[in-house]
C-alpha cells in the first residue's frame, strides 16, 4: 500500500527534476552551438556574400580579378573552420540541427561547381547571384535551429535578431545585384524584378524584427534606421525600383551600402553576444532552482520513505494477521464446512461461523468484523442451498419412484394386452407404446441418478456386454437408425449392468438426435487392457475443439446439479453414472465429421464370459429385425401371415432374465390366461389352414 505512493512520489520528482534540468542544458547547448557553429557560420555567411559581390563583377566585366581570387581563398578557409566547428560540436549537433547541417554541407559542396561557371562565363548574373543566394539560404535555416533555448522571451528575441539578420542578407543581396548592373548601366527585366522582390523582403523582416524586439535590443536598431546611411539606402532602394535602373552615382552606393552594412554587422554581432550573455545567466539561474528544489524534494522524498516504512511496518504486522484470518477462513474452514454438507452432515451456523480476533487499528478490526459477518452469511447460504438441493434431490426421488412404479404396472399391462392382441396393426401399436414406456422408465431413472440414489434394477451375475447394448438401443427412440457391431466376449457384473446400460442409453439417443435422421449410428466395443471399451459414433456435425473440451470436463469431474442447465440433463446423467463406478466416459471428433463416443468401463468390473453367453445365445451381434419397430425380444412363431409374436425376454441373456430380488417370485398364470393363450393359438391355426391353399391328392409320381 505504501509502496506505490512512494514509488509515485520519486519517479514524480526525477521527472520534474529531468523537466527542469533538460531546460537548462538547452541553454546550455544553445551557448555550446553558438560559441561553435554560431560563430563560425557567421564568418562563414560575411564571406559567401564578400564572394557573391565580386562573383558579380566578374560576370559583368568577364574579367577574372585577383581581389576574387583572394576572396575565394578566404572563403574556403571559412568554409573549413566551419566544418571543424560542426565536428567539435560533437553530440550538441545532433538532433534537428543534424538535417540542415547535412543540407549545407552538400551546397557547399557545389562552390567548385559554381565558380566554375563564372569563370568560363556559361553562368548569367542572375543565375550566378541566385547559386549563391542557395548556399546562403541553406545556411540561414541551419540559424533557424541554432535557435533552441526553451525560456520563451529568450526565444522570442532570437527569431527576432535572426529576422534582422536575414534582413542583412537582403541588402547584401540588393547590393550584389546593383555591383553586376553598375558596369553595364541597365538591369534586366528579371534583375529588376529579383531587386524588387529583394527590397519588399527585406523592409517585411526589419518591421518584424523590430517589432519582437525588446526595448534594450530594438533601440540600438532604431538609431541605426534614423542615421544618414539608411536613409540614403532607402532612398536610392526605392529609387530603383521605380526606374529599373541602377544608380547613376556608383560611387554614392558604394558608400551607402558599405556604411550601412558595417553598422549592421557590429549591431548583429553585439546584440548576439548579449543574448547568449541573457541565456548563459538564465541557464545558470535555472540550474540554482533546479539545486535547490532538487536537494528539498529529495530531503522531502526520504522523509516521506522512512515515516512511510515506520507506519508501513506496524500496518503489515496487523494485515499479516488479518490476511491469515481470512486464509484460514476461505482455504480451510469454508471449504470444510461444504465438504460437510455435501456429505449430509447438519452444521450448526453459529458454532461454525466463528469471529475472527485480530488486534490493531480501527480499520483492521472493522475489516475483521466484516470478514465475520461474511463468514456467516456464506455459512448460511451454503447450509441453505444444502437444504434446498436436499429437497429437490428427494422431491426427484419420491416422483421418480412414483413414476417408476407406474410404468412397472404399465408394462405388465402392455404385455399381457399384447399376449391377447392378435389384429397385427393394434400389436404393433401396443409395441409402439411398449417401447414408449420402457423410454419413460429411463428418464424416471434419470431423475433417481441426479437425486444421488441409486435405481432399483440389478442382477446378481455378469450380465454380457452385447445384451447391454442391445437393452440400451431398445430404450432409444430412433433405435432403426442404431448398428451394432460384432463385439467380443465380455461381461459386467450385475450391479454395474443397469447403469451402464443407462449410461449408453444415453450416449446413443444423444446420438441419434444430433445427427442426420438418414444416417446410421454405429456401436462398436473391444476388450482392451484396461477393461471393456464401446464406441458410439455418429455422422451429424460434430462440435468445436473448446465444446469438447468443456464436455470432457463436465464428464470427468461431474459438477453439482444445475437446476437451469436441464438442457445438458443427458449429460448430468453420464457424468454422474461414470463417477459411480469409475468409468471414463471421453467425447472427440468423428474421422466422418461427427462425434465419437468412448465408454471404457474399469477392468475391475469386467468379468470373462464367452462369445456364445455374449451373444444371447445364438452368436448373432445385430439387433432382431422384427420391421426392426423393436430392438429386443422379438422371435417368429409361425402365425398367420408370418406375422412375429413378442415374447417378453426372449433374447435376453440369463442373467438379464433374471428379475430384481424383489421380483424373483411371479405368480403362476391363472387358467382364464391359459384358456385364452390355448383359444389363440388354436385360432391361428384353424385361420392358418383356411387360407393355405387347396392341395389335389398325392399321387404316386408325387411320392
């Protein structure tokens, strides 16, 4: 708890540290580019501008001078210690200065390039002064980024000096375009133009200048704009413009434009060297704040960390006792206690639902106070959903065995309507019914299973796997749809039998309900090594990888009963029959697109049994085929019309024949069903010889 604010608190504090100290190594890098590239690019732009003016003579008098040539020479010194300022401004240059530094270099690259065009004249003057008015432009943004002090009135007055000394630039540039037209005494339509241009650029940047400039760095300039020199430069400037002609005095100009651009020069030079005097001092003033405000908030950071770690200390020691409390409480007593009542245990709320005795602050105890009233609400819940899945679980019991009890009675009265029905239609109604009741008697036991008791079907021997299966698909609905496959010899004890034929009741007819109505189930079992396997496999769609994955769950580690969920009651049922008697109940995808499903019932309560017992007794692994309306018991007795009567357990094995304990007695038939039984068959036969037809006597030959 004390930790992130602590934490919060220090990283807070470098970054307001990190914020102040970057604003003064700003100024201080800007001090560090301006005693390096600052004043090496201005040498370097006085002598571009010394060279662009002779450069122009040349072209006009075609006649190489060795003043040019002395000024190239310095020129390309300037150029050089330009380059060595760039490199000993080292990390400083980085950045965005990086780019226009880079811009420059490649322009000045071009210099040879340049001259030589002027010398060999292929190079007009216009085209000549505009290659160096490049060069100078490139070397006028590189000023443009020297410019990164982060104090904004220090800002603003240096985009202020650099739009003086841009200002600058277009004198030089007025006067080198006068100095090339002054030998031929006219100006090209595209000079005049150029000269205009000029003129209009450089009286925007002085009003600009001036107007960011303070009162200490604009009044210098406002004298020089009020002395003769000016005036004059104004004067003749307007005076060209209007004639497109240069001066006829050139000597006048001369002296002008050498006087004014002296005192510009020194005014430019003297208000830069005060600005970066104004930045040295602010970085140095922000470096003091930064010390001090820095040395107070780590004092203030360590105060708050040690005060923090003294109150943290004491607060641990009671949320340590608290948190075991409350561990105790949710990983040992609260899980014990619906252990208990899932075993039926009555638990006595206030006894179980102990207070919690922790010691400390206010805080803590009410927060333990609060645990123990969670304690008991939880407690209560859980003794209160025990009782209601209690009474739910027997209210299932009670109807179902109601239900079940009813369609006992039902089928005893199905069969002996059936043993007395001989219009084949109404028989095979009444099996119709039959097999409805027998499907009801299923779902009766379902709700036996969920309501945790155990159904009242079971035998006292193996009963073989083939018989279980068959009893199974008999209970499905769509049981035509259902083959069964050759299984080998194999047999499960009598009390695992009902349930595992229960159990694949249920996996078959959810088979045959989410598959294709025209498509075959196929049952298939194998005796493997860790007991007996069956397969119930169907051709419908199949299910997504995390659905299996969530059904296999379900099926492994059955949840309690979801009274909302009766949409999976089918598997409810499964889980719950598997976890009885330790089957592995496992859903995956079909090779065909469907759904495979693989019961392995447990070695333990496979018996051996031999393929004859398995097969009922006549070796045959598919179901009788009485119009295939019945899965089991259906044999033909040779009555009217080959019409086949149902003998109740007919194809059963021993074992499964073998009724419940409570069951094994029957009453013996009363002579009113033995008159009716004998009256039938005698009908059947008498009905039987009416219809066969006519036969002549037999001859000799016959015999």
């Amino acid at each position: 708890m004390l930790l992130l604010p602590l934490l919060s608190l220090s990283a807070l504090w470098g970054f307001v540290l990190n914020l102040t100290m970057g604003d003064a190594q700003s100024l201080l890098r800007a001090n560090t580019l301006y005693d390096t590239i600052g004043v090496a690019s201005t040498d370097l732009g006085t002598q571009l501008q010394a060279e662009r003016v002779r450069s122009a003579e040349t072209v006009t008098t075609r006649q190489l001078s060795e003043v040019l040539g002395a000024q190239r020479a310095r020129t390309d010194r300037s150029v050089a210690e330009f380059r060595q300022a760039v490199a000993d401004a080292g990390g400083a240059a980085d950045g965005a200065l990086r780019r226009p530094l880079d811009t420059l270099d490649r322009s000045l690259g071009n210099l040879g390039a340049i001259r030589a065009n002027i010398d060999d004249g292929s190079a007009s003057r216009l085209s000549g002064l505009n290659a160096y008015n490049r060069m100078l432009d490139a070397l006028f943004a590189v000023y443009d980024r020297l410019i990164t002090v982060p104090d904004l009135p220090l800002y603003q007055q240096a985009a202020s000096l650099q739009a003086m000394g841009m200002a600058r630039e277009y004198i030089s540039r007025e006067h080198a375009l006068i100095i090339g037209a002054l030998g031929g005494q006219r100006l090209t339509e595209d000079e005049a133009t150029a000269f205009t241009e000029y003129a209009a650029s450089r009286k925007f940047l002085h009003a600009r200048g001036l107007a960011g400039l303070d009162v200490a760095l604009r009044r210098p300039y406002e004298q020089v704009f009020a002395t003769e020199p000016y005036l004059s430069f104004a004067t003749l400037e307007d005076r060209v413009i209007k004639t497109g002609a240069p001066p006829t005095d050139a000597s006048s100009w001369h002296e002008t434009v050498d006087k004014l651009a002296s005192r510009l020069d020194d005014l430019n030079t003297a208000s830069t060297a005060t600005l970066s005097t104004r930045a040295s001092d602010a970085a140095t003033s922000t470096i003091v704040r930064i010390s001090l405000a820095g040395g107070l908030g780590l004092i203030a950071v360590l105060a708050s960390i040690i005060i923090s770690v003294r109150f943290g200390r004491r607060l641990a020691q009671e949320l340590a006792g608290l948190r075991a409390a409350a561990v105790e409480l949710a990983q040992q007593r609260l899980p014990a206690i619906v252990a208990r009542l899932r075993k039926g245990e009555d638990v006595d709320v206030r006894k179980e639902a102990k207070a919690i005795k922790v010691s400390g602050s206010a805080e803590i105890t009410d927060v333990a106070r609060a645990f123990g009233s969670v304690q008991r609400t939880a407690v209560t819940a859980a003794v209160g959903q025990a009782a209601l899945r209690r009474g739910v679980g027997q209210v299932f019991l009670n109807l179902a065995r109601r239900k079940q009890g009813l369609l006992h009675r039902q089928l005893a009265l199905l069969d002996g309507m059936q043993r007395r029905t001989h219009d084949p239609d109404k028989l095979e109604e009444l099996f119709r019914l039959d097999h409805l009741t027998t499907r009801m008697r299923r779902h009766a036991e379902s709700l036996i299973v969920l309501s945790g008791a155990a159904p009242g079907r079971a035998w006292r021997k193996p009963v073989p796997v083939i018989d279980i299966v068959r009893a199974a698909v008999a209970e499905v609905e769509d049981y035509t749809r259902v083959s069964v496959e050759t299984m080998p010899a194999g047999a499960v004890e009598g009390t695992v039998a009902a349930d595992l034929t229960h159990l694949v009741a249920e996996l078959v007819e959810n088979a045959t309900i989410y598959s294709p109505p025209d498509t075959t189930v196929q049952v298939r079992g194998d005796l493997v090594s860790n007991g007996y396997a069956i397969e119930v496999e169907d051709r419908g769609l199949g299910l997504t990888a995390p659905e299996y994955e969530r059904i296999n769950a379900l099926l492994s580690r059955p949840p309690e009963f979801d009274l909302a969920d009766s949409d999976r009651l089918g598997l409810f049922v499964v889980a719950r029959l598997a976890e009885r008697h330790g089957i592995n109940v496992l859903l995956r995808r079909s090779p065909f697109g469907g759904t495979t499903a693989i019961v392995l019932v447990p070695r333990s309560v496979v018996t051996e049994q031999t393929a004859q017992e398995a097969a009922g007794g006549d070796g045959k692994a598919e179901l009788p085929s009485r119009t295939r309306k019945k899965a089991l018991a259906v044999v033909t007795s040779g009555t009217h019309a080959g019409l086949p009567r149902r003998v109740r357990q007919a194809n059963l094995a021993p074992q499964l024949k073998e009724p419940p304990p409570e069951q094994e007695r029957q009453e013996e038939r009363s002579p009113d069903e033995v008159r009716d039984l004998f009256s039938a068959f005698q009908r059947g036969t008498q009905r039987a010889r009416e219809e066969a037809p006519e036969e002549g006597p037999m001859t000799k030959g016959d015999a």
